[in-house]
C-alpha cells in the first residue's frame, strides 16, 4: 500500500509529530510505502492565487477552480501543487497529522487542501462523494487537540467532534470521493503526564496496526439522488 502522511504542526518536538513518526514507522514496519508532506518543513504556500497556473483561460478574471482544470489538462500547474498532487493520487491511504485550531485544520493544511484539491483530478462535474475523483482511497485523521474526551462529546461543552470537523470530514475528503476512517485523537496532550502520553502513543499504534478494520464513516451516495440532485424517493 502507498501511503501519503500530510503533516502540519510548526513544532518538531511535538507530540503530534511524534504521532506522524511512529505511523511512518509502523506502516514501513507492515511494508507500506510511506511518503510524508511535511508543511512547515516545506515552507509550504498556502495561499491559491493567479501564480498557482502557467496558463489562463481567462487572463482577466480569476475563476480558481475552472483555472485549476485547464491547467490540469494542460500540464501547466505550478510545480509545487504537481509534485503533491501527483503523491496524492499515487497514494492509497493518507494520514493528515496536526493539532486542531479553532475547531479546524491549521491554515498552511487548508491551503494544501484550497491548491492540491485540484479540480479536474480530485472532483467536477458530477465527480464528487462516491463519484468522487479520489474514489477508492482512503483518508484519515491523526490530531491533537488540547481539550478532554469529555468536552468534546455529543452532549459536551464544544459538541461531539466529528459535528467540529465535518468540513474536513465531509466537505473536503468525503467529497472528493476518498472512504474516510474514523479519525485518531490524542485528547489533552499539552496538560497530561508522560505515562498518559505513552498510553496514547501505544493506541495509536494499535490503530495504525488494524486499519483494515476501521469503520468508515457514512456520508451520502450519488445513487440517492438524480440527475439534477435532489433526493430520489
């Protein structure tokens, strides 16, 4: 299996990349080919602009999506969006690793999302959910975040999780067709002991070694609905 690890923390010594080690470790262990992003270290851009194109259908006005899948047909994409794109769609699985900010993703992970994402490879037309350009992979979560279990359940204070990522979870890997795994949390790490990191550390392990029993989540299926989408009854 091909294995693409996207990871977006600005610390080294982190406990999230030490998460992004260990599943390097653990799936070359298994035999996986594993190839890592790693934003930061990347200096990664993380701004979408007239500058990602070598050709323009519109030099006038800038429609980013329709601009992407020119370019995508043509072979005109900046270098840097080709070369990751090109690891995405290689990829069978891949892992975003990064601490959750303000109920999301880290704004340089966003702008791989906004620039890779690429209209005309990854979604367009009628090509998205289980119709999507990236149908057939898979996509998870590997976060941390500073709040408890607790706090971050159906009925507690900041709401279940998954309701915080569903922009991620749905509108960006679901809709781009990936099957999308429950996501790894590594809840409360600025604040918590040694051992307990090491607990965390040691699930994360088993997970990384039973992914082929992971339950992905439900979203919806293009054969629900009709030529125009609405609902078939």
């Amino acid at each position: 299996m091909n294995v693409l690890i996207v990871h977006a923390h600005n610390e080294p010594q982190s406990f999230c990349a030490s998460m992004k080690n260990v599943a390097i470790q653990e799936l070359e262990a298994q035999g996986h080919e594993v190839v890592v992003s790693d934003l930061y270290a990347m200096n990664w851009n993380p701004v979408a602009s007239a500058a990602d194109f070598g050709n323009r259908d519109n030099p006038e006005y800038l429609t980013y999506a329709l601009e992407q899948r020119l370019n995508h047909k043509s072979g005109t994409l900046a270098a840097d969006i080709q070369t990751e794109l090109n690891k995405l769609l290689k990829a069978d699985l891949v892992i975003f690793s990064f601490p959750i900010y303000w109920f999301s993703v880290p704004a340089i992970l966003k702008g791989w999302f906004d620039r890779v994402l690429v209209s005309g490879a990854c979604y367009g037309g009628m090509r998205f959910y289980d119709k999507g350009g990236l149908a057939g992979k898979k996509a998870m979560l590997a976060v941390t975040i500073g709040g408890q279990p607790h706090m971050l359940a159906e009925n507690g204070i900041h709401g279940a999780l998954n309701d915080m990522l569903k922009p991620v979870l749905r509108g960006t890997l679901a809709y781009t067709g990936m099957s999308v795994l429950p996501p790894f949390v590594a809840y409360h790490v600025p604040y918590i002991k040694p051992e307990a990191r090491t607990a965390i550390m040691d699930d994360f392990k088993n997970c990384l070694n039973n992914l082929d029993a992971l339950e992905p989540l439900k979203f919806v299926s293009m054969a629900d609905f009709d030529e125009k989408l609405n609902p078939r009854h």
